[in-house]
C-alpha cells in the first residue's frame, strides 16, 4: 500500500515538473510585452503577434533562435536568455490567447 502510495506521489510530481507552467509564462512575458503588446497583440510593425499561435510554433521558433537556425537581432539574444523550461512556460501562456478574426468584405 505504501509502495503504491510513493509511486503515485512520485508520478504526480514528475508531470507537474514536465508540464508548463503558465503562471511563471505569464510572469515571463513582461519582459515581450513591449515589443509583443501585453495582450500578445504588437504595436511595433516589426514584430508579430504572439496571441493565439501555437505551442508548438512558439516553441520551435524560440528554440531556432536560440539555436542560430532563425536569426534576428533582438529575438536571438532574448532567446539566448531563456532556459528551455522558460520557453515551454511563455510557449503555453500565449498559446492560451484566444483571438478572433474578422475577413474583409471585398
Ligand atoms: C525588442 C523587441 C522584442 C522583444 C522584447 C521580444 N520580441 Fe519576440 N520578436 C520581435 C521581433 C522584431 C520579431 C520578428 C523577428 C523576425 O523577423 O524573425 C519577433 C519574433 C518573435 C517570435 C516569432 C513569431 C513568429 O510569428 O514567427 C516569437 C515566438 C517571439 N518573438 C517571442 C518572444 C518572447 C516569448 C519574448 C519575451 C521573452 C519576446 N519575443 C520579446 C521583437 C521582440
């Protein structure tokens, strides 16, 4: 009894530690939001929305900065600076930005 109870507390644990954590992806993107608007929505021609993308894309394109697979001058450095954990984070907190769009009527 006690064996199984160690072994659900220990696989509890490891995917809370693999999931995202939103909160600290929340806190993290105060250092985008000048650029990438705090609602993920940009004010600067120059940089995208990040509102609505998905996990995955953040993540990949976040990760190729890092790398040096994507270059750009201010987002390599940013992403140099983020741990892969921190990536995951922020990628799970815009992803999670529900957006709508409206077609212009031609
Ligand atoms: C100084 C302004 C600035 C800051 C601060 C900034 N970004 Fe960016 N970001 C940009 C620009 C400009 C681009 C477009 C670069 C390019 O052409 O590849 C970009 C691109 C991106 C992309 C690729 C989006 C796409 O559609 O391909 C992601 C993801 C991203 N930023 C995430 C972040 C995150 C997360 C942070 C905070 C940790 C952050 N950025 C902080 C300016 C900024």
């Amino acid at each position: 009894m006690n064996k199984l109870i160690v072994f659900c507390l220990s696989l509890c644990l490891s995917s809370v530690s693999i999931a995202a954590d939103m909160a600290n992806g929340k806190a993290l993107s105060a250092q985008c939001s000048a650029c990438h608007g705090k609602d993920g929505l940009s004010r600067d021609p120059e940089a995208p929305n990040l509102a609505g993308l998905s996990a995955l894309y953040i993540e990949k394109s976040l990760v190729d900065y890092k790398k040096g697979a994507r270059h750009d001058r201010r987002m390599s450095l940013i992403a140099q600076g983020l741990k892969k954990s921190q990536i995951k984070d922020l990628a799970a907190w815009y992803s999670a930005f529900e957006v709508t769009a409206k077609v212009p009527e031609i």
